[in-house]
C-alpha cells in the first residue's frame, strides 16, 4: 500500500459505513437540480438584507449618525449594520437549504432513503447537503459583501477576513439546521425554525448596541448564535479586532461539529438501522 493510501484507508476503517468519501455527488446532483428548479428563489433570497440595508442603514442612518460597537468605536449607523445583516445574509441562505430543503428530500421525496441504499454513508450525504447549503449562504454574503464596497461601508482592511468568517457562519447554521430538521415531521414543527430566527435576527444586535438591554438580557442574547456571527463580521469589517472574535469563530467550530456529528448519527438510525 502506498503513502497515500494509507490515511485514506485508516479512515475507512474509523468511520466503516458512515463516509464512503463521495460527498461530491450529494452537492452535484443539490446544485443540477437547484440549477434548473429553483434558481429564482436563490437570486431573490439575496435581495431581503441589501433593501434593509438601504431602507434603515441609508435612510434611519441619516437620523441616526453614529454608534459605538463593542469596543466603543464610533462608526455611521450604516457601518454598523451592514456587517449585521452580512451575517444574517449567510444564515438565511444557508438554514434555508438545510431546513426546508432537507426536509422535503427527507420526508416527502425519500431523496435520502434512495442514496444510502447506495455505496453512499450518512456522513456522505450530510457532507454533501451541508455543502450545499454552505455554498448558498457564501454565495449570498459575497454578493451583499460586494455591496458593502461600493457604499464604502467596510472600514478597514480586515473586512476581506469576514468572506470567510461569514463562510464559517454558514457553515455553522448548515449543520444545525439539518441535525434539527432530521428530527422534525411535519410542516407545524418547521414552522418553528422561523420562529426560532425572526427573534435572533431582531435582537442579535442587528440594529443597535446590545447594551441597551437590562444584563439578564444581554445574557440571553450572548447566548444566541446570530449574536456572535454579528459580532465576529462587525470587528472584522469595522476594524474593532480583538482576542474576544476567536472566542465567537470557536462557537461556530462548536456548532459545525455537533451538527455533524447529530446529522450523521441521525441519517444512520433513520434509514440503516
């Protein structure tokens, strides 16, 4: 056996069943379909944050003035949250194609049932579902990121960093959301997702500081995933760098890595045990 076969075939051996290294597939065949289905939906998803941005950062902004981010730098009302609504740009997209998407392959197509009758393991198609979701969210921060540059609101060189920092979003949302969905049945229960995000995406420190609210409060919004999106995107576009956006980048690690390691486990006792 050579070198490099080597590693591939420890990790056949951990994982068995699970990763038959074909998570490829999953996101092709994701990508063909939204390609020639729903495309529209897509490319009007990417409009919501940037007709927020120019109804509220542009037109309240100019009553507004400035505001203070967490480390007391003062930026335009414009600036501060326009790195918000990036964050919630990549949610959006990224908990759309892992929510609803997922769940309609899940329960109503058997889309996944098919799959895993293959050479494909549950970890392949949670790859490959998450990917795709991932794909969705960067491809609508990049946009909106764009965006940004041509208003002149990314104040300093740092911002090319929150391309990937809203990628790791994403990514975090992804695997949520599909580990939750996995486990939902009907149309009701997903209602609850959008019930779950309307509050993060208002509270999260979206619009204003989060040092408006009592500090029991301020606890309950810290402990909200959206919060620390914001505040990683926000240091980063805004130039306010400091240790305290590692601590919001492990959160997302945190996230990805129970999101898989729930969505695979879940795809495996659904439709092989």
């Amino acid at each position: 056996m050579s070198v490099a076969a080597q590693p591939a075939a420890a990790s056949s051996k951990v994982l068995g069943d699970l990763y038959a290294r074909n998570a490829k597939s999953v996101m092709w065949r994701g990508y063909t379909a939204t390609k020639t289905n729903t495309y529209l939906v897509i490319v009007s998803g990417f409009f919501e944050p940037v007709f927020y941005l120019l109804s509220m950062g542009i037109g309240l902004g100019a009553l507004v003035g400035t505001v203070a981010t967490t480390t007391g730098q003062e930026v335009p009302y414009a600036a501060f949250i326009a790195p918000a609504l990036l964050a919630v740009s990549a949610m959006n997209g990224a908990v759309y194609d892992s929510t609803w998407n997922v769940f309609f392959k899940m329960n109503y197509a058997k889309l996944y049932e098919g799959m895993l009758a293959t050479s494909l393991g549950p970890l392949d198609v949670a790859l490959g579902e998450i990917s795709l979701a991932l794909a969705r969210g960067a491809l609508y921060a990049a946009g909106f990121m764009a965006v940004m540059q041509a208003l002149g609101l990314n104040l300093a060189w740092s911002a090319i960093l929150a391309l990937p920092a809203v990628v790791l979003i994403a990514f975090g949302f992804a695997a949520v959301g599909m580990a939750i969905t996995s486990y939902l049945k009907t149309f009701q229960q997903m209602d609850w997702i959008n019930f779950f995000m309307l509050p993060m995406f208002l509270f999260s420190a979206t619009f204003y500081p989060i040092t408006v609210y009592p500090e029991p409060i301020q606890w309950i919004v810290q402990a909200l995933p959206l919060w620390h999106g914001v505040e990683l995107v926000r240091g980063l576009t805004t130039g306010a760098l400091s240790t305290a956006l590692l601590g919001h980048a492990l959160y997302y690690v945190v996230m990805i890595a129970v999101g898989l390691v729930v969505t695979t486990r879940r795809l495996r006792h659904v439709f092989l045990d």
